[in-house]
C-alpha cells in the first residue's frame, strides 16, 4: 500500500507544476517581446511535462492522481488568487521567488521519501531556465527605472510570507505531511526539528535569492 504522507506531497506537487503551467503560459502574454513569449512558452511545456511525469510517478504507487491533487486544489487556489501579479514584472518575480522556495522545500524533504520518488522530485525541479530570465529581465527593469527596485522588494516579502502561511494550513490540515518528519524512514537521520527550523532555512534561501536582484528581503 502507498504511503499517504508520498502520495500528498506528490499530489501538491502535481497540481504545483499543472498551475505553474497554466501560470506561466498565461504570463507569456503580457512579454514585452516575441523572444520572451517563445521562451516562456517553452518553459510551460517543460512545466506540464514535469506534471506528466509526477502524475505518472503517483500511479506507478498505486493512486489516482486526481484525487490526490484535489485536497491542494483550493489552498493553492486561493495563494494565486491572492498573489495575483499586476503587471509583468511581478509575474517573473512571482515565478522566481516561488519555483525558489518550492524547490527549496522539497529538496529539504527528498530525505524522507524513497529513492525513486526522491530522484524524480529533484528532477522536477531542476532550473527550467526561469531563474536567470526573471534576474536579468528584473535587474535590468530596475537599471532602466530605479523605482521599480522598491514596490518589487514589497511585493517579494509579501509572496514569501502568504507562502509561508499557506504552507502552514495545509500542514495542519494534511497530518501525514508531517509524519514524514517524525516518522523518516529506516537508516535517514532526522535533522529538521520542527517547522520554524524549516521556515528558517526557506526565509535564508529566499533572502539569497533577493539578493541576487538588489532586493531588499
């Protein structure tokens, strides 16, 4: 029988890459160019076949990845509903800071899960690209007008902390999520004690990523 507590964070993460798709696809059209329209849009399909794979991966264990998607559908939902960018930049920022701290989360969590599982989650989630299109398209928005500096610092503390708010709903509401971290399985060393250690380290990787931008975290 499955684990649960896999077929959650695999479900999360299938939904994650279906909107990530969506998302970015739908940014394509407010690109400033042809260039980034085609690179966008390669982006989403790299997007939806890491979805492909992740809903595959959640088969090969024996559920169906529909309904485990379906409890994340809403919390998710409701983080892009509220994050809802207003213009181009706070788009590729939204992406940037919030493919960073997803990646980090699950990397710090790959530990606890099997081989196979935890090989394809770290492919899942290698660089698409999206990382260095939105630091030099930002960078450069910021050289050419100083003042876009200061609303994308603002609007990169609030994208850090309604994820992190999300996050800790669907912890309280997902019980086996937790019990990946109380209950690792044989020979793996557990080394993060609680959720505010967590929070501590994806708050530092996401400080790191603002400074690559000159952003105040």
């Amino acid at each position: 029988m499955s684990n649960p507590a896999v077929i959650d964070l695999l479900g999360v993460l299938a939904f994650g890459e279906l909107v990530a798709f969506e998302r970015t696809a739908n940014d394509a059209k407010f690109a400033p160019g042809v260039s980034e329209k085609i690179t966008l849009g390669r982006m989403a399909s790299n997007e939806y076949r890491h979805y492909e794979a992740v809903s595959a991966r959640i088969i090969e264990l024996g559920a169906d990845p529909i309904a485990a998607m379906e409890p994340f559908v809403e919390p998710l939902n409701q983080f892009h509903n509220t994050m809802k960018p207003s213009n181009w930049l706070e788009g590729l920022l939204k992406a940037y800071v919030g493919d960073g701290i997803t990646a980090d989360f699950y990397r710090e969590i790959s530990v606890y899960l099997d081989p196979q599982t935890a090989t394809l989650v770290n492919e899942v989630l290698g660089d698409i690209g999206i990382a260095e299109f939105a630091v030099d398209h930002i960078k450069q928005a910021i050289a050419n007008d100083p003042k876009n500096a200061g609303k994308l610092a603002l609007w990169g503390r609030r994208l850090m902390g309604e994820m992190i708010s999300q996050a800790s709903l669907v912890a309280k509401t997902r019980p086996a999520l937790a019990g990946l971290f109380l209950n690792p399985p044989a020979g793996v060393e557990v080394d993060i004690d609680n959720m505010s250690t967590l929070v501590s380290r994806l708050t530092v990787g996401h400080s790191r990523r603002m400074d690559a931008l000159g952003l105040a975290a």
